[in-house]
C-alpha cells in the first residue's frame, strides 16, 4: 500500500499531493506506456479565442481552455480527447474537441490560443506541425490515468496489458473513491493489481491511495 505520508511515494511520484497542480500546468510529456499508445500521425495546428457558441455544445472554456475544433469530416469526433505532440519543443497536452469547423482539413485541428502557448508556440506562427492521436479510454479517465502511471511506476519489470474501471462511490461530500483493475505481465506471470484514490472532489486533491495484488 502506498500513502501521502510515505516518504518514498513522495519521491516517487512528484503530484502525489496535489495531482491536477500538475495537470493545469498541461506539460504533458509523451505518453510514457506504449501498451496505450496510439500511432501518432502528421497534423497541423492554428489557434483561436474560441467563442460563445459551438457545434458540439461544449465551450472552449471545458477542460481549462484545453479544447479545439476539427473539420466537418474529420474522423475524431465532439468530446473526443487527443493527444497533441509539438515537436519543436517536446511539449505535448491533451485537447477535447469542443467544435466542428465547415471545410477543414481532417489532419488539422483549431487549438485554443492557450493550447497553442501551452505547447511553446508562438501565436504570431499561426500555423505549426504537430504530431496528433486519439487517446485511450483509461486516459481520459482523469484518475484512471493518474492511477495507471503509479502503478506502472510501482511494477516497473512489468508491462500493463488490460484496464477495467471497477466503480466510483461518494464515500462523503468531501470524499470520492474511484478504483480501477490492471492486468501486469512479465516475463515470469501475469498478475491483477486494484488501485483505489480517495479525493476530494471540490479541490481534486488526493486524500489516499491504495495499490495492492488481488
């Protein structure tokens, strides 16, 4: 079992505490697991303030301004999360498609202006190349993600092969459990670890954490 007050899990992961402190920085390195990586493929990026009204009916302002629209026939779709690479800088974020822009090119996507400086571009650019995927059920899960990298870094000599979402309680108005299943394997044997966080929703700070084998 890991806790907030285990020095080494402290060490271990830098966001144990404050894990969406990290999120809003929106630093995103590369997705670090290629069990759940996606092929990236070629795209461009421009940007925009957004606006008041979208075909999706989302705002641009969901996901803290993290939003972009892509074409009509473009084959990612409203609510969709992507995984967006700027190879220039090494910076990588991920994006919810929030609008749908008539006659846009499918491999190009209109980045908020606060993605387009997230990922160490230059506005005045106006047009940059990105690398671009569709990102996996488990990682748009917010905790599912940030459970999946602890447990990878805990099982470092194994490879994380199947994810399930277990349940979700509210334990109290201050406390919420969600816990999730991985199956690990390594050269040896296949195992299943449960991995539980308890947070509080109104800030998204962790209270604990529970990781152990079943």
């Amino acid at each position: 079992m890991y806790s907030k007050t285990n020095p080494y899990f402290t060490n271990l992961y830098p966001y144990a505490y404050h894990p969406y402190d990290a999120a809003q920085q929106l630093h995103y390195q590369d997705v670090m697991y290629p069990d759940f990586r996606q092929q990236f493929v070629s795209g461009q990026a421009t940007w925009t303030e957004g606006g008041g009204l979208t075909k999706c009916g989302i705002p641009w302002s969901d996901n803290l301004y993290m939003t972009a629209a892509v074409g009509e026939n473009s084959p990612y779709q409203c609510g969709q999360t992507l995984h967006i690479s700027y190879p220039v800088t090494g910076r990588s974020i991920l994006v919810e498609i929030v609008d749908q822009v008539p006659g846009y090119p499918d491999n190009r996507l209109n980045v908020h202006r606060r993605v387009f400086e997230t990922l160490g571009a230059n506005p005045q650019q106006g047009v940059i190349d990105i690398q671009i995927a569709p990102v996996s059920q488990v990682e748009q899960q917010q905790w599912g993600r940030y459970l999946l990298e602890i447990t990878q870094t805990a099982y470092s000599g194994y490879n994380i092969t199947e994810y399930n979402f277990v349940n979700k309680t509210q334990e109290s108005p201050s406390r919420t459990r969600e816990t999730y299943e991985y199956s690990l394997q390594s050269v040896q044997e296949t195992i299943t670890v449960r991995a539980s966080v308890v947070y509080n929703p109104g800030n998204n700070r962790v209270i604990s954490l529970d990781i152990k084998e079943v």
